[in-house]
C-alpha cells in the first residue's frame, strides 16, 4: 500500500489517446515506455537498495 502512490498516472495513456493524432501506433508505444520507466525507476532501484543493505543486518528485521 505504501508504494501504490507510485504508479498512479498511467491511466492517463487513455486520456492521451483521444488527443493523439495516431493513437493506434502511439499509444503501445506510450505503454511500452511507461512499462520500461516503471522497471528502470522502481524495481531496479530497489533491487539496487536490496543488494546493498546486508542480509544480515538487525536493523532490517527489528519492528516498531
């Protein structure tokens, strides 16, 4: 729940494809970007983070 917040925005490709002047060749090419984006931003930055961080560290598994 507390990443949701970061793929808000792609229903907007919907918006976009009434004002597109081709949208049946624009708009797969949109999601496709969009997929890409998320991948690069999102998932390889916590893959990134996750590597980093030690598995053995305590602090990763103390809760509040």
């Amino acid at each position: 729940m507390i990443v949701g917040f970061s793929f808000q925005g792609t229903e907007l490709i919907g918006i976009a494809a009434g004002e597109s002047e081709n949208p049946e060749k624009n708009i797969p090419r949109a999601v496709r970007q969009v997929f890409w984006r998320i991948l690069l931003f999102y998932v390889f930055a916590i893959l990134i983070i996750s590597l980093i961080i030690p598995y053995t560290d305590r602090a990763c598994c103390v809760t509040t």
